[in-house]
C-alpha cells in the first residue's frame, strides 16, 4: 500500500495491523482529540502515538511506509522494536498477545530457509539452548514456523553486550571485569556439563542486564559431544567456525572437533578485551589474526593498564596457551581461579544500557499505556523491513565468506578448504 496522505488513512492502517485494540485505539484518539495539541499529519500523528506509549518507533515507521502486514507473528507475538541482525537472521523485540510477555523473537532470512546447512543450523541453536537452564545463558522458549517463516523465541535481556559497552565508554573497571567474566564462565560450565561447546565466545555475545547479571547468547555454532550425524557436521568439517579475533588456535585447526577448552581461550580473549579495551589480536587481516592466535603471545596487559594484579595477569595468560592442555580444562576452574578478585559489582550505569520507546519498555500490553508528558517524538521511517536497531544486545556485526582469498595460507596453516569466519 503507498503511504498514508491522511490521518484517516494512517488510523486505518493502525487498525487493519492489529497492534491495537480498536476500542483502545478509539479511546486514545478521543483523548487525544480533547487536547490542544492536534496532529495536522500522519507524521505528526505517528510523533504523538510513540511519544504516549501507545505505538513503538518501529511500528510507526513501517505503517508511515504504508505497510500494515505481518506485525503479529503466527497470531501470537506482535512485532515492538527491531534488536539487530546476525548472521543467522534478524532479532526482534516481541510482546506474547496473551500473556503479555516480552521475548526476543529471531527470525530466519527468507533467502536462507532452502539452504539446508542453515536451516539446520538454526534448529540446532533452538535445541542447544533448549537443553540448557541457568541464569547466565539465555534461554528459549519456543520455535516455531508460520509458513516460510522459521523463527526462535528466546528469552529478551533488558541490556546491552559488552562489545557495545566497551566500545563505548572504553575499558570496563577490575572489578566489572572479573565479576563478568567469572558469571560467564559458571554459564559455560553449566553448557559444558550439558555436553556442548559455544564456539563463539566474545563480547559481542555476552550481555549485561540492568541489574549486574551476565547472559550467555547466540548457540548457532554450538556443538553437541556426539552429535557427529548431522548435515553441518559434515560441513564443519571443511570450515572454521568463529570468530577470527577470539577463535582458538585448535578452533582454527578443526572447529569440528573443539572442546570447552576453546571456549575458555575465547572467554580469556574477550577477559583481555574488557580490560585493554582492544582484543590481542585486533589489527591485521584475516589470515594475520588466525596465524597470531597460532603462534603469537599477545602484548602483556600492563602495557595498557598497571592497575592488574600479577596473579590475575598468570591466570588471564592460563586462559590464552596456546596448547589446551595448558589451559584450565574446565570453566569451573576458572571461575575458581577468579574467586580471590570478584567481589561483586553494582548494577551498570544507566548510560550504558539501551534505551526504548515506552510502548516497548512497557511490562504490559503497548494497548493500554496512558497519555505522557507533551516532548518532542521523532520517529524514523525505516528504509525496509530491517530498521535501525533500537537496542545495542543483537549487534553481532557477521561476515560469513564463502571461500578465502588467502587459501595457500589458510590451508597450510589450518587445513581447511572453506572459511566461515565472523568478526
């Protein structure tokens, strides 16, 4: 449909969405009616329902566009905010419509659901998180097709990652680093006990919610003890999986045979990263990063800062060998070795965590929110379906290539024919 040139045809567009209730949209036209501030335009319109709590920016932006389909997924959770992309798909902020719950939705590309590798890729994520249940992983709470869409709901983390965090607002304190690490590795114990490996620990992927806690997301590389049958085995066998700034040097070698030891050489990359600010290896290219993480020792951290304790700096070194065998075998051992420096931290500044419409940051149906203060509302017409991110806890940033240019030196250095790399 072409975009709106009335507010009739904008209020008809809100009601054939279904993202209100018609009596709730009624009721909410009324009041707005008997104030002084009257919309001239769907524009202005648009400005008054984002700023009252009663539309998200995403949900206004589309129907400004003229689009009203699809904001309610398989009739059960309505579209709030776009959260980012990933590689494996686009992450929304949801609402269930019964139960009036937040999720984050992840929802499979169309252009990827005939790929077979994908889509069970996808279907793997949904039952490696599904087989675990801690406070430091995200968990999932249902996967679900509606047609051609493929799509994963997951547990929605008020936060941001720490990749966003630091760079930011720059290094994270001792004691914020240790705290998050530690929370992350007793996350990664509890996956390891369960039988799988992340295979894709970063920054990126851990979030921090308003309150302190870590969460652990994005399993779409994880790998199950055993679970050799499968189509992407057989694919993993002939790529590296990961990504290039924390992968493993064994991760590089063979990602399909990888153990919970590459994901404590990946935490100890991304321990690295919180308190330098820069991971070890951040310059270079591709092949550069995956030839250092082989055979380079990364710079001593006192060259960025002087406040780590010597003993914390030898088990930061212990969570980087290069050889597994040298590392901490398991993340329990980590998260002991961490005891001696972690006592707590308090919750993250409100600068640090995203900030939402009020429709969406709403606990309860976006139907039913009163009028709020008269500011100024600026609502972003999105140039497609894949807005703007409105929360800085999806911003993975992927590159998946094909095949790599460098193939003389990846394949002497890691014996692989093709590379799916994100960084």
């Amino acid at each position: 449909m072409p975009a709106p040139a009335s507010i009739v045809e904008f209020v008809d567009l809100v009601t054939r969405s279904n993202v209100l209730e018609k009596r709730s949209l009624d009721d909410y036209l009324s009041k707005l009616t008997s104030t002084n501030d009257q919309p001239g335009s769907p524009k202005q319109l648009a400005q008054a329902m984002v700023r009252d709590g009663v539309l998200t920016n995403l949900q206004a932006g589309l129907i400004l566009k003229g689009k009203w389909r699809n904001f309610v997924i398989s009739n059960k959770y309505k579209l709030l905010e776009h959260l980012g992309t990933g590689g494996m798909g686009s992450v929304y902020l949801c609402e269930h419509v019964l139960m009036r719950r937040r999720v984050a939705v992840k929802v499979l590309p169309s252009d990827k659901i005939t790929d077979p590798v994908v889509l069970e890729r996808f279907y793997r994520e949904a039952r490696a998180v599904a087989a675990l249940d801690h406070r430091n992983i995200v968990r999932a709470h249902d996967i679900d097709r509606d047609g051609d869409l493929h799509f994963l709901v997951l547990e929605y983390v008020d936060g941001s990652s720490l990749q966003w965090i630091v760079e930011k607002h720059g290094p994270l304190s001792l004691q914020r680093a240790v705290n998050y690490i530690r929370q992350a590795a007793d996350g990664l114990q509890h996956a390891h006990e369960a039988g799988l490996v992340h295979r894709d620990i970063k920054p990126g992927n851990l979030l921090l919610d308003r309150s302190g806690l870590i969460k652990i997301l994005d399993l779409g590389l994880a790998r199950f003890f055993g679970d050799e049958g499968n189509i992407t085995r057989k694919h993993d066998m002939n790529a590296v999986l990961g990504t290039a700034d924390y992968l493993a040097p064994e991760q590089a070698l063979d990602s399909g045979t990888v153990d919970i030891r590459g994901d404590i050489y990946s935490l100890g990359v991304t321990f690295y990263f919180l308190l330098a600010g820069r991971g070890p290896y951040q310059d270079g290219s591709l092949s550069q990063k995956l030839m250092w993480h082989q055979i380079s020792q990364p710079k001593s951290i006192f060259e960025h800062r002087q406040d780590v304790p010597k003993k914390l700096w030898a088990v930061l070194e212990k969570m980087l060998a290069k050889d597994p065998a040298q590392r901490y075998q398991t993340p329990a051992e980590v998260v002991t070795a961490l005891e001696p420096w972690d006592q707590g931290c308090p919750p993250p500044p409100e600068k640090e965590m995203p900030v939402l419409s009020a429709a969406a940051m709403g606990a309860g149906s976006t139907a039913h929110l009163p009028l709020m203060n008269r500011t100024t509302v600026v609502v972003r017409t999105p140039a497609n379906t894949s807005p703007t991110p409105s929360s800085h806890w999806w911003s993975n940033r992927y590159v998946r290539i094909g095949a790599f240019a460098g193939g003389a030196l990846l394949a002497a250095l890691c014996g692989a024919i093709a590379v799916m790399i994100t960084r």
